[in-house]
C-alpha cells in the first residue's frame, strides 16, 4: 500500500510538468480574465482535468488486454517514431529556412 501511495506522490507531485501546466500555462492564461470569470475558468479547467485522466485510465483499463501484445505495442512504437522524426524534420525544415 505504501509503495502504491508513495508511486502515486512521486509521479504527481514530483513531475515538473504538473508544475509548469499549473503555474505557468493555466496561470497565465486564467490571468486574462477578469475576477468574476476566473472562477468559471478554474472550475472548467478542475472539470477538464478530472474528464481526461479518468478518461485515460478507463480507457487503458478497458484497452489493457488488446495493449499488452507485443505486436500491438511495437506498432504504437514505430507509430511514435515517425511522428517523433515527422516532427524533427519540420523543425529542421523551418530551422534552414530561416524561420
């Protein structure tokens, strides 16, 4: 149980992304608004938030027999490649060209 507990604190609260999502994008997007729509902001951001993960995790649940062939994860691998070097080629591409 502490391990679980202990997992669950250290992909959450150690992750400097939850951190730069938080503080930094929806900070200062949710600074734009005036007071009274920052709240609704808030609660909309809470709501999507709480949508996505569980979503993920039901979905991973309910994928988890079809996910867990080799097969299946390789292809999802070499899917991730091509659009990791789809991606680095764009940046090259604008980085070449100047701009």
């Amino acid at each position: 149980m502490f391990a679980v507990l202990a997992g669950a604190v250290a992909v959450t609260l150690l992750n400097p992304h939850v951190y730069l999502d938080t503080v930094v994008v929806l900070g200062s997007i949710g600074g734009q608004f005036d007071a009274s729509q920052r709240v609704a902001f808030a609660l909309g951001t809470m709501l999507a938030s709480c949508v996505w993960f569980y979503g993920i995790s039901i979905g991973a649940a309910s994928l988890s027999p079809w996910l867990s062939k080799p097969r299946v994860r390789q292809v999802i691998d070499v899917l991730v490649a091509a659009m990791m070097i789809y991606v680095a080629f764009l940046l090259a591409q604008k980085w070449m060209l100047g701009g």
